[in-house]
C-alpha cells in the first residue's frame, strides 16, 4: 500500500452527515472508494431504515460492503473486520479507500484488530459435542456471564466456541474479544462531532424521513431476521406498529428516543479513541465545507 493510498477513515453520530461529507471529499482528493463501516447498513433490505446511501450516491463513487448480506444472516465485529480489511487491502492498491461509519466497536476491529483467540481444539470440541445444549449454557454462563448476556444462547455454534475459548484460555471469551492487536495504531482517522442539539433535530428529522420514504414497508417485507440483524433500531418498533399494538406517532417518537439514546453512546464511545480526531460541524455547514475541514487537518 503506497502513502497516498492509506486509508482515511470517517466517523460520526448516527444522523452526522457521514453520507454527504464522504462524497464531499470523493470530490477533492479523489480516486476514491468508499467502504461501509456501519454494523446494519451491511445488510441488503434494511436500506431505509438504516439511512444507507442511495443507488445514484453509490453511482457517483464506487461503494463497497453495503447491502452484502441478507438479514438472515449473523455479523458480527470479527466477521466484518476480516471483511474490510481484506476490502481495504484491495482498494488501496488503485485508490484511496474511504472507511465510513458510526459503529464504534466494528471501526475499532478494523483499526486497532482483535486480540487473537485460542485456535478451536478438535479434542474439546468433540467432548462438547456430547453433552445437550443446556449444559454447554449452564457451563458457559458460569465460566463467562457477561459473554453468555450476549450471545444468541439458541446458536449452538456460538456458546460451543465461546465456551471452547473459556477453556482453552482460563479466561472469560468476552474478555478477550474486547482486546486489541494494536493499541495505537498510526491511522488517519476524523470524527464529525455537531452540537448534541443539533444531532438530536437531524435524528428526528430523518426518523420522520424514513416513514415518508416507505420503511414500514420495507421491515414489513423481511423474511428472516438474525439475531444481529434484529437489534437495528426501529424495527421492534414498526414491527409492532405492523401487529397494531403501537400507533404510527408513539411508533416515531420511540424510535427518535432510542436513536438519541444510541447517539449519546456514540459519543461516549469515540470521545475515548484518541485515533479518531474530533472535527467541530456547525449546523448550517455544508458537506463540502466540512470535507474541506478534514483535508486541511489531515
């Protein structure tokens, strides 16, 4: 990977601008390629809910990792930082690869890399094999509670290696994938931080969007949800909109509450990279201001 093709990675809240600033600075320091770092915007079928970027954005610079997997499918931090990296290897070796998204945790696998985990021992996986799904619980909740609160306990692929890990590794699973390879990596990395007044009228105001663009329809539509799939914000909540047991008003108002409430967690989250560099956007900047912004400080 030459110098000039070292990947620039963009963050923000949810609701910040990613879209429009990422094509902003396609513009001016292109050729660039643009690769998804969004844990939903993954999946194909979730496109308005997830304020993915649209089929004529995509036209205007070439889009990567969007819309890849269908929503039956599971995702998680590890899978998806194999993915990009792999993405952004690639990229590199023609154009900039422009890394944009708002989850923290998928960014941070991309950047910094997991901590290894212990490879799968053929041995210990066949005496796990024969014991019932709910002693390998049992087990596992004991060796590792905070992993077992998270994990898709009906997967029993999931709680076989996290349990393996606990054993192979004396320590909790969940312990060690919130590890890092690198603690401080050299990267270009921005974050667009806007007043938190402001962040919350742009959530509500595309909330508000979505209904009028058809995402009701669109979850309606879902054959099948992973369990990954199935924490994107807003779909609990049209789907029950969907059954008749919420009104379309209480249905927005509570999707716009938990969305804030995933902001504000956001910026907790990227207030402790220090890899990413905080860039001040006023309400009334335009993309292109803001790109213009992140050349000069890069």
């Amino acid at each position: 990977m030459t110098a000039e093709n070292a990947p620039l990675y963009l963050s923000g809240q949810t609701g910040s601008g990613k879209t429009a600033v990422a094509l902003a600075l396609a513009e001016q320091i292109g050729p660039v390629e643009i690769i998804n770092a969004d844990a939903y915007q993954v999946y194909s079928g979730l496109e308005i809910l997830t304020a993915a970027p649209s089929e004529e954005e995509q036209e205007i610079v070439p889009h990567h990792l969007f819309g890849i997997l269908d929503t039956g499918s599971e995702c998680d931090a590890a899978a998806f930082s194999d993915l990009a990296r792999a993405k952004i290897a690639e990229v590199a070796t023609r154009a900039t690869p422009l890394v944009v998204g708002g989850s923290g945790l998928y960014l941070k696998a991309i950047t910094h890399g997991l901590a290894p985990t212990p490879p799968g021992n053929p041995e210990l996986r066949e005496k796990l094999d024969q014991h019932p799904l709910e002693e390998l619980i049992a087990q596992y909740r004991k060796l590792d509670p905070v992993g077992a609160k998270k994990t898709n306990l009906a997967n029993r692929r999931y709680v076989t290696r996290n349990l393996e890990i606990c054993i192979l590794s004396g320590r909790p699973a969940s312990e060690i994938k919130s590890e890092w390879q690198d603690n401080q990596p050299d990267i270009n990395a921005v974050y667009l931080k806007r007043e938190r007044e402001d962040i919350y009228a742009r959530i509500n105001r595309r909330t508000e969007r979505m209904f009028e663009e058809g995402v009701v329809e669109e979850i309606a539509a879902l054959e099948e949800l992973s369990p990954t799939a199935a924490k994107a914000i807003g779909i609990e909540e049209i789907k029950a909109l969907i059954a008749g047991q919420m009104d379309r008003q209480s249905c927005i108002e509570t999707i716009q509450k938990k969305t804030r409430h995933y902001a504000k967690r956001q910026a907790t989250w990227f207030r402790r990279e220090a890899a990413f560099r905080s860039i001040e956007v006023a309400a009334d900047d335009e993309a292109a201001a803001v790109a213009d912004t992140i050349v000069a400080f890069a």
